[in-house]
C-alpha cells in the first residue's frame, strides 16, 4: 500500500495523472514569456493510507512540514537532464503544506519561462522535480516505503503537446497508447479508481490577447477569450482520451 500511496504522489505531480485534483496554470505574456505553475492536492490520500496502515506507519506518518524549496538547490541532482533542462529547474521553487494530523497535503510548484516553448520541457520535467524534492524532506520516510517506489509513468508520455507563438496543441500519440494496457503503473492508477479514489485534473491556459480558435471536447473559453480552462478525470484518460486534446491560437 505504501508504494500505491507514493506511486499516486507522484502520479499527481505529473499534472495529467489528476490524483484527487491537480491544477496546472499558465499565463503567457504578450512577448512569450510568462509563468507556469502545477498545484497537487493530495490530501484525501492521508486518510486512505491512515485507514489501512499499522499502528506502526501511523507514528512515523505524524508530520508536519510547511517550507519552500530552491529548485536552484537541487537541480543538479535530478539524473539525465540537460544543460537546458537544469537552467529552467533552477529558476523555479517548490511549496511543501503538510500536516498529517489533520490530513493535508499540498505541493505547488513555480517556474517562469523566457518564451512558450518552454512550457513543454517544464511539463514533462515537473515529476521528476517533486520526486527529488520530497527525497529529502522529513516526514516523507513513512510513505515511501522501505523499497522506494514502482517505475512511474506520466500521461504527458502519451500525449504530444506543441507551443508556438499564437498557437499551443496537444495531441494523442496513438500508437504509444495502444500500449498502454501493458504499462504496469497505469494497471495500479486503474486499482486505485476502482478503490473508489476520484481523481480530477485542471488545465488553465491564460493568454495575452483572446483565443481565435478554441477547438477541444474538454474546452471552455471565458467571456473575454483569453482564458482557457480544461476540466479531465482519469476515466477520460482510459474511456475516452480524446477529451485531453485541444487546438488553440490566438
């Protein structure tokens, strides 16, 4: 159960995973810089793993921690980045909110970018970012488990998305998902929505000027046009995945 519990953590900082609710945000500027920030909250499963633990884990799991990291501090420590990849960590910071007792549990992570191609790399790197992170925080000694955590998949590997000055899309790479049935992290993601575990996930794209084009079965546009917000669960991703795809240019 233990490595479940971090298996979905983790899950959940990869901002497609959607474990209970994750919520990703950018707001790109006029001249294609802007922020990205990727919020989890894991909360509810703290009451889950406290309902199936020993007595034993529960002592090891009464923590509390509320702190920012640096992600200047431990960039360099991430294995197989880039050069490239280690500047766009080092740029951004990490809020732990943990309280066991009182079954909370949030993470958000920070970045800015210099221009919109920067948000796929920041996307697919953002696990990675909270797994090293959490590694060397007190408290997290009781969720890991002693043998560490399974190989972890992210929904961003089925997916291909592309940001370009005035236009961002994001398509299924179907022939990866084909396989999917065999990519053992997912059979436990299936476990855990079958333990009746509802998980969600927020996209939320601000633009600079209004949209022209919003295409996407998942898509509402705000009243001024520059807001773009996406609203997926987990079922979609196994029943339906299109509901993750989108055009938009502005």
């Amino acid at each position: 159960m233990k490595k479940m519990f971090f298996s979905l953590l983790t899950a959940c900082s990869l901002f497609l995973a959607g474990c209970l609710e994750t919520t990703q945000e950018v707001s790109i500027n006029e001249d294609g810089s802007g922020t990205a920030s990727y919020t989890t909250d894991m909360s509810a499963l703290i009451g889950m793993l406290k309902q199936m633990g020993s007595s034993e884990d529960l002592k090891e799991m009464n923590q509390v921690l509320d702190s920012t990291i640096s992600m200047n501090t431990i960039a360099d420590s991430i294995p197989d980045l880039t050069d490239a990849e280690k500047s766009l960590m080092k740029k951004g910071e990490m809020k732990i909110n943990m309280d066991m007792k009182e079954e909370r549990f949030l993470t958000k992570l920070n970045f800015p970018f210099g221009q919109v191609s920067d948000i796929a790399s920041l996307d697919q790197l953002s696990g990675k970012v909270v797994g090293e992170a959490l590694k060397g925080q007190g408290g997290m000694n009781g969720l890991t488990g002693e043998g560490g955590s399974p190989q972890m998949s992210s929904f961003e590997e089925y997916f291909k998305t592309v940001y370009t000055n005035g236009r961002i899309q994001k398509t299924l790479i179907k022939e990866k998902y084909e396989q999917v049935g065999e990519d053992e992290f997912f059979k436990s993601m299936k476990e855990a929505s079958a333990m009746g575990l509802a998980m969600k996930a927020n996209y939320i794209i601000n633009l600079p000027r209004p949209a022209s084009k919003a295409e996407g079965k998942g898509i509402t546009l705000s009243e001024d046009k520059k807001k773009i917000t996406i609203a997926v669960d987990m079922d979609d991703f196994f029943d339906e995945p299109a509901k993750f795809e989108y055009l938009i240019e502005y």
